[in-house]
C-alpha cells in the first residue's frame, strides 16, 4: 500500500507528539520533512516516519537531541541497529522490572494479609528501583549505540546458557585472583598467567574481542564503584594484578 505523506498535524495526531515538537525537530535538522506543498506546508514520507521512530528509540534510551542527530546521520550507521540496541535495553528493563513486580506483589500480600512489612522488604524494593536508574545511567555514559548493539548480537552469538555462566565464572576466577594476591604470588608466575588466561577467555566471551567495547567496559569498571550491585573499586587491585600477570605472558587484550 503506498503512504501518503502527512502534513504536520496529521504527523502529530497519529504519533501523539505535539506540533511544536515536530517543529523543532525540523529546525535542529534531526527531522526535516522531505517534501513541502506548493504553499509551504511540510510533508512527511515514510522515510521521514521511520527516521523518527529512530530518534524516539534513542531518545528513550536517553540520549540528547544532538546525539541522535549525529548517530543517525553518521556515515554507516545502520537503522536496524537502532532497534536492536532498543530491544537489548528493554529486555534488561524488563528482567529488573519484573523483579521490582514480585517485590511489589509481595508487599501488596503482607498489607493484604494485615502482617507487619518489614523495613527489609521495603529495602529489597528499592535496591531494584535503584538498579533500573543505575543501569539506564550507567549504560548510556559508557557505550554507543553501536556497542550496545554489538553486546545484543554477541548475546545471541554466544547463547543463553553461556551468558547464564558467566557471572560464575568471573566469580570463580576472582577468588582464585584473591587467593594468589593473598599468598603474594608474583603475576609472572606460571598460577597467575593461567588465571590471566582464563580472564582473557571471559573478556573475549563479554566483548567478542572488540576493543572499543573493552576500552568502555574497562573505563565503566575503572570510573564506577558499584556497577549492579557489584564492588567495582575492590575488584580494582585484583584487575591491576591480572593485566601485571597477562603483560608478564605477553598476553594481549582487545584494548591493546
């Protein structure tokens, strides 16, 4: 079926946006209307409704009005990856969020049932109110919309299952950091390379060896000290001892 383009107000009717803000998209140059009438009403194309789903996808992923502009007219860029980048974060939004609805339903539950709720349960429900705002934060400082992209095929590159193991894995390899660090083990000792393996293996796992995801990881980890609802600026020390251990291996990671 062909569109027929739309004037503005008909724009602004069938997307729920206001005039005004189309108006001022077309002044900014983030979406200017491709056609205008002979007496200079705008008029949008598909191609023009389909830019701006775009800029609404990166404006909720919280990004400013002249950082969608540049991303979207980037030489390159891909406008399947803007929705895909949409779809990673809303999934994770949704796995916080339907944490936040069994605190929720639990504390409907203890009301209902007029027990005591205690101040735990309420804490419990904030740490995961907060994990949402720290995570939309956090993840929009550190990474482009093309490395968030990246992150979501890496996750259906490697699976489930292996994304599932990860956590533990980093974990496991931590307390055997520890352990070294602890005993005073040099990085240069053969224990220490083999643990500087094993990181390389879960760094390759994470960012698919492209260093521009690492570089960002590694400035999160570096500049953040909870990264959801992990020590980030303990971890520190056992980082600096890996990358000692790795540089003595000559072991090279993706940042290199």
């Amino acid at each position: 079926m062909k569109f027929e383009a739309l004037k503005v107000g008909e724009l602004a009717r069938r997307t729920g946006l206001t005039v005004r803000t189309l108006h001022h998209y077309d002044e900014i140059g983030l979406l200017k209307p491709s056609l205008h009438t002979e007496a200079g009403y705008r008029l949008y194309t598909a191609a023009d409704v389909v830019r701006l789903q775009q800029v609404l996808s990166l404006r909720q992923l919280g990004f400013a009005l002249e950082e969608v502009r540049d991303c979207l007219d980037r030489p390159g860029f891909a406008p399947l990856e803007v929705i895909r980048l949409h779809l990673a974060r809303l999934r994770e939004q949704i796995q916080l969020q339907r944490k936040l609805c069994e605190r929720l339903e639990a504390l409907v539950k203890y009301f209902r049932t007029a027990e005591e709720v205690s101040a735990d349960q309420f804490l419990q429900t904030i740490e995961v109110m907060t994990m949402l705002e720290k995570l939309s934060q956090q993840v929009l400082k550190y990474y482009t919309p093309e490395q968030l992209a990246k992150f979501e095929a890496r996750a259906q590159e490697v699976g489930q299952e292996a994304i599932d193991q990860a956590p533990q894995q980093w974990d496991d390899l931590f307390t055997a950091v520890t352990a070294e660090m602890e005993a005073g083990t040099d990085p240069a000792d053969p224990k220490a390379q083999a643990l500087a393996k094993r990181w390389l293996a879960l760094v390759t796992l994470c960012t698919g060896g492209d260093p521009g995801i690492f570089n960002s990881l590694r400035s999160m980890y570096e500049n953040e000290d909870n990264v959801m609802g992990t020590d980030t600026k303990a971890m520190r020390p056992r980082m600096e001892y890996i990358l000692k251990a790795a540089a003595a291996a000559g072991i090279k990671h993706p940042g290199q």
